[in-house]
C-alpha cells in the first residue's frame, strides 16, 4: 500500500465479503489512498481472508444467528466506522480516482446525509454504456442511516443486506462521478446469486406491510411485480427505450438475463402462494 493516504475525505470504506478471491484484490487496490477500510467476511474459503491481510486491511469476522440485524448494520452497530462519512463497497465494485477528487470537494460542505451512487456496469467483459442504470445509496453519514430492518427469521438465507436500502435521517443527494461494477467470477457464479435473491425478493413482497420506508424505485418494483407481464415490459424498456440494443451481444444477454430474473421473482411468488394455499 502506498503510504499517503487520502485523510482529507474524512470516509471509512467497508467491503462485506464472502468467498470474493475473485474480485477483492482489484476492490482493495481501487481503495488504497483511504486510511480506513475494514472487509467483514463469513467465514470465506476460497482465500478472501488472506487477500485482504496482504493488504494491510483489518478483517471481522461475521456469523449470522438468521435474527436482526444483518452484516452491514451488525457492523455499524458493533464496530462504528472512524470516519464521519462511511462508503459500503461491494468486492466487485472499485473506486476511480475521479470519485475520490469528487469526495473530497464535495462531503466536507454537503448538507446531505446520503448519497445516490451510479455504476459502470461490466457483463460479460464489456462496458454497458445504455439500459436500465444502476445506482443506490451506499454513501451516508455515519449515524444518520440503517439499512431497512426486515423481520425474515423464518424464510431468509441471505446474511447481507443485499436488495434492502438504508433508511436515510436526513436529504440525499447524486454523486456525478461513477464507481466500476466489474465482477470476475464465474458466469454460473452470477445466476446463483440471483436465485437466491429472486426467493429473496418473492418472499419481501408477500411479507411486505407498508412502502412507507422504501424509495420510490423500489415502490415502482414491487408495485409492478403484481403485473404477470412486468418481465416483458422491463425487457422492451430497457433493451429498446433505453438503447440496450445499442451495447450489442452483451447489452442484449444482460437484457434478456434481467427480464428472466423478473420471471423467477414472480414463479416464486407463485409458487409461495401456492404453497400457502396447500398449507391452510
């Protein structure tokens, strides 16, 4: 690591991780001008642990009992960020020295508690330029956000607040600059996790009791899960309206890898009500 690191930004980078050998290497060279980074792992096997030592970084080690709270809060709860000013990294994302320059001007005079985050997003070796964009809240003051507190004991697999957003106390705003979503690990990787989370998101919305917490694009998606043709229309949005088709072979199977991953949220939810139906 080199050894100036970047104090005036005032932000502690987290990285949750778990069997991440892939991508963690790349993460944490993307972050090495920060002085405080701490990687939260569970109980990795594939090397993960050992990446982040040889950098230098301080590792905790997670074990989820299925209760309240999850990865990211357990760890703001326990081991409360130094800085005032805490960035949740995921293992496949890195940041850009133009997202760094935009940190420091920005969060010493901000108003805002949180920040929105855009992505460029890699699928299949390639830059996806069109299509639905990614972003979320992963940037807020310390102190001033949770991630959404979701009573799931008896349906959940997931230790990591994944789709769940922090709860805000305060304005948000946009960042301008961008962070890289570049994952390399395997493609069968990528449709694993998305299993999980379609059973994820299929049980959310049968639990879920109130949008009041949820921002308005989350609103929008599970409102429009209770369309059975919602797949369809997000694959011509994105891939026609939004100039998806304009990425080529990638833009299309990452369209396509989407809208299938839409269909498996509402089969769960069929199936889950099905199963409720068999069950009373």
């Amino acid at each position: 690591m080199t050894e100036n690191k970047t104090d005036s930004i005032q932000l502690s980078v987290i990285i949750p991780v778990k069997n991440e050998a892939a991508n963690l290497d790349e993460c944490l060279r993307s972050v090495d001008s920060i002085e405080d980074v701490v990687v939260v792992d569970s109980n990795s096997s594939d090397g993960t642990v050992e990446i982040a030592q040889q950098h230098g970084r301080r590792v905790l080690q997670f074990d989820w009992n299925g209760r309240f709270p999850k990865k990211r809060n357990w760890v703001l709860r326990k081991y409360p960020p130094k800085q005032p000013w805490v960035l949740f990294l995921d293992a496949d994302e890195r940041l850009t020295q133009e997202f760094i320059d935009e940190l420091q001007l920005i969060l010493p005079h901000t108003s805002h508690n949180g920040f929105w985050i855009g992505y460029r997003n890699w699928f299949l070796g390639r830059l996806l330029q069109y299509g639905d964009p990614m972003r979320k809240i992963a940037l807020f003051r310390v102190g001033h956000a949770e991630y959404e507190e979701i009573q799931e004991e008896s349906w959940s697999r997931l230790d990591m607040e994944v789709h769940e957003q922090p709860v805000v106390q305060g304005s948000t705003g946009m960042l301008q600059a961008k962070l890289e979503h570049y994952d390399k690990r395997q493609l069968r990787d990528y449709y694993a996790r998305h299993n999980e989370y379609a059973a994820w998101e299929a049980h959310r919305f049968l639990t879920l009791k109130s949008t009041q917490q949820l921002n308005g694009r989350q609103k929008m998606k599970y409102k429009m899960l209770a369309w059975p043709i919602f797949p369809v229309i997000y694959f011509l949005a994105t891939y026609i309206f939004k100039g998806g088709i304009l990425d080529g072979r990638a833009g299309y199977l990452f369209a396509i890898s989407k809208m299938f991953y839409f269909f498996q949220i509402e089969t769960n939810i069929f199936a889950l009500k099905n199963q409720g139906q068999t069950n009373s």
